[in-house]
C-alpha cells in the first residue's frame, strides 16, 4: 500500500514503480524500530525529550548531504560537483574583458608590426593556436574511398554499419573544425569579415574550451 498507493500513486512509468517498490520494501522493516536503528551511517533517529535538544540536533546534522543520504553511489556527486566547477570556470571566464576582434583593421595592423612591446596580442595567441591545431589535424576522408573499403568489409554487418555512421560523423567534424581554424586564421589576417559564429568559436579558443560550431557536429 505505502509503495504503489500512498507514495506511487502518481508514478506511472514502471521502472520507478520497481524503484520505489525495492525502496520501501528496503526501508520499512522490523529493524526500524530497534534503538540502534541508522537509516544511513550517521543518520539516526535521536532519542531526546525537549524541543531544544532536538533543535541541538538537526542543527548537528551536516549542511552539505552526502549521496549516500539518499541511497545513491559516492560517484554519484562527482557529475554534480564537476558541472558545478565548469559552470563556475565559465561565470569567472565571463567576467573577461571582451575584447574580441571588433576591429579588423586594427588587428591587422598589430599583427602585421609583429607584436607590440607588452607581448601578443589575443588574435595573435589564437591565431598561433589555430595554424598549431591545423599542423596537428589529420586529412579528410577520401568520400570515394571509404565505401569501397567498407562494402569490403561487408555492408550489412552491424559492426560495419556502426563504422560507417562513426566515419561519416568524424570525416563531419574534421571537415568543419579545419573550415573555422582556416576561417579564423583568415579573419585575423584581415581576409574575411568576422560573423557572430567566428566570434564565438575565437573566444572558446582563447579560454581552451570546445566552440559552440563543433559541439552542434551530429
């Protein structure tokens, strides 16, 4: 009754109902009602007779809960804790002067004085990032060449055909991550017109996070 009707009432997908069914049957056993009883190590049920003592004690209790206070694995925190990180590392990168190539004229004539006294330039360190990811990139995939290999292989095999999708995603990427390095080298060097994409894939760059453009590669 407590599973299905009281608590899972409003459940309707059956696999949370078989969670919340191993839950109680779990939680609500004889040995709650023993002294000792600890729903989770270090969570106890306190036996005290003042309002004041047990304000004492949920003021004890720990103000940061552990994953095992809910049942769940250790690691279960390490997801939370890593986006709270990134999303702080990303809060704090926001705070940057925004001092994008606004000016291409003026970028251009920086770079071309190769670099002032007080050390490049943010283009120039993107740039030299760019030309070094570009040295590094392996070459595109032949489209010709690939579909003999893989008939090859045999076309039909589920091996073959989750190769397949893997190549056409990875030849995808390679050929718009070499597209935005040479675009961005380009802009810098005055060549092309700065777009709200390139602006962005020059500050992710900058701040070695992934741009926007290649996260969207499906």
């Amino acid at each position: 009754m407590l599973s299905e009707i009281q608590f899972g009432g409003r459940i309707t997908d059956p696999e949370d109902m078989v969670i919340m069914v191993t839950l109680t049957r779990h939680m609500f056993k004889e040995y709650m009602f023993q002294q000792d009883f600890e729903l989770i190590p270090g969570y106890i049920i306190p036996h005290l007779s003042t309002v004041n003592q047990f304000l004492g004690f949920v003021n004890s209790l720990p103000t940061h809960e552990s994953p095992e206070s809910i049942h769940l694995h250790p690691n279960a925190e390490i997801a939370y804790l890593t986006q709270v990180s990134e999303n702080m590392m990303a809060n704090i990168l926001a705070t940057a002067p925004p001092d994008t190539i606004e000016d291409i004229d003026e970028a251009v004539d920086v770079y071309e004085a190769d670099a002032p006294a007080t050390g490049p330039t943010k283009e120039m360190q993107i740039r030299e990032l760019c030309t070094s990811m570009l040295s590094r990139l392996p070459p595109l995939y032949n489209p010709f060449t690939i579909p003999e290999r893989l008939r090859a292989l045999g076309n039909l095999k589920p091996s073959v055909i989750f190769l397949r999708q893997e190549v056409q995603r990875i030849s995808k990427l390679l050929d718009i991550t070499q597209s935005v390095l040479k675009d961005l080298v380009d802009a810098i060097d005055g060549k092309i017109i700065v777009n709200e994409g390139l602006r962005e894939a020059m500050d992710s760059i900058y701040f070695a996070k992934v741009p926007p453009i290649w996260h969207r590669v499906r």
